[in-house]
C-alpha cells in the first residue's frame, strides 16, 4: 500500500543569489504540478530569514517522489541551483499522523 507524502524542501541562497534561486524555482512548478502523482507543489519565500526559500509539496507517494526526481525539470532545477545556495537542501519527507 502507499500512502500520499508530503515534503518540506529548505533552500538558502547565497547571499546576491536569491534573484536567481527564486528563478529556478519558479521554472519547477508548471511541469510539477502537471505530474500525474502531484497534490500540491508551491514556493515560499521565508520573509523572516532572507534568502530562506521553502517548498511544500504532496505526492501521491513515495514511488511518486521517486518518479518526480528522474524528470527533467527536476534534474534541470537541481543543475540552475547549483553554486547559489549556501548549504545543502533540507528535505522533510512526512506522512500524516493518523488521528486514531
């Protein structure tokens, strides 16, 4: 059985590179969120922290996830980030907590 998953992706750009973190992940989401197995897939900007970006996503499951990080778009995200974040991506993959 698999279960839908949701992800929280922190990004932290260098700093004079948020212009152009924010453009690579703006170039995600259309071909994204017309994945089959996509719930949701948006962009934050983190006004607190600056240069902070979060995405947040659903997937249908973890094999979605799987499949969504063999796509083009998503090895060409990764290829625009590089040398612009000052750190490596946390990535959170959860699973609902089931209320009783």
């Amino acid at each position: 059985m698999t279960s839908e998953i949701r992800i929280v992706a922190i990004l932290q750009a260098k700093p004079g590179q948020a212009a152009a973190v924010e453009n690579a992940m703006r170039a995600i989401v259309a071909p994204s969120r017309a994945e089959p197995a996509c719930h949701f897939y948006t962009p934050h900007r983190d006004p607190s922290h600056e240069g902070r970006y979060v995405f947040i996503e659903r997937w249908a499951s973890r094999e979605a996830l799987a499949e969504h990080e063999e796509t083009a778009h998503f090895k060409q995200l990764l290829s625009d980030l590089e040398g612009l974040l000052s750190e490596a991506p946390q990535i959170m993959i959860l699973e609902e907590l089931p209320l009783a």
